[in-house]
C-alpha cells in the first residue's frame, strides 16, 4: 500500500508551509482523502490524486478557520466601488463535482479521477 507523508505532500505541495499548515492539520487532511481512493483503481495516479483531494480539503479547513466559507468557482469580474464579484458557472460534471472544480487543487483531482477512471481504451 502507497503511503503519502506529510514530507511528500509538502514537495508536491510547498505553499502548505509548515506556517500555514501544522504537520497535523496536512496528515488530518491526507486521512480524510485516503477513503476517497482505491489504490487500485487509481493505479499510478493514486498518490497524485490522494494529494490534490488532500491539499484540496487542507485548502478549505484552513478557509473557513479564517471565517471564509463556501466554494465560489472563478471569478469572472470584480468591481472594488461597492464590492461586486461575479462567479463562473461550473464547467461540465455532475453536480456533486461543484465543490471540487472550486479550488485548484480539486480541478486537478478532477482531471486525475478522469484519467484514472478511463480503464483500458483499446483503439479499433
């Protein structure tokens, strides 16, 4: 079984320095990711995948411990007189992806899940 150590997601991952990220706040984090993954399935993109949902769930804990809550997606204008932000619909997906295209790091889970979950393609 591939283990990911908060040392290597901290490589994969270095703005989740230890200053904005205690080592236990990134293991709780890859935790949590772990039952999201089978191996197996996941093959060789496993620990790149178990890594981006971690960082993706570490993103959003360390979020709303600042008060900020809520997945936006991208932003697609601002106007700073009166405070104005206008959000980009979510792309193509199921409806429980949402929460994941909101950050980068769940774009790129995404985009793993999509390779991962392609299985054998065999061409005619």
């Amino acid at each position: 079984m591939t283990t990911l150590t908060v040392e290597a997601f901290r490589v994969r991952y270095p703005e989740f320095t230890a200053a904005v990220a205690s080592d236990a706040q990134v293991q709780v984090a890859i935790d949590d990711a772990v039952p999201w993954l089978s191996e197996v399935r996941w093959g060789r993109f496993y620990t790149q995948g178990l890594a981006a949902l971690a960082a993706h769930f570490l993103k959003g804990s360390l979020a709303s411990g600042r008060g900020q809550s809520g997945a936006a997606g991208a932003i697609t204008s601002k106007k700073a007189g009166d405070i104005s932000l206008t959000y980009a619909a979510p792309a193509g997906g199921t409806s429980d992806d949402v929460w994941l295209a909101s950050s980068l790091y769940g774009q790129r889970f995404l985009a793993l899940r999509r390779l991962a979950g392609m299985g054998a393609v065999v061409a005619p």
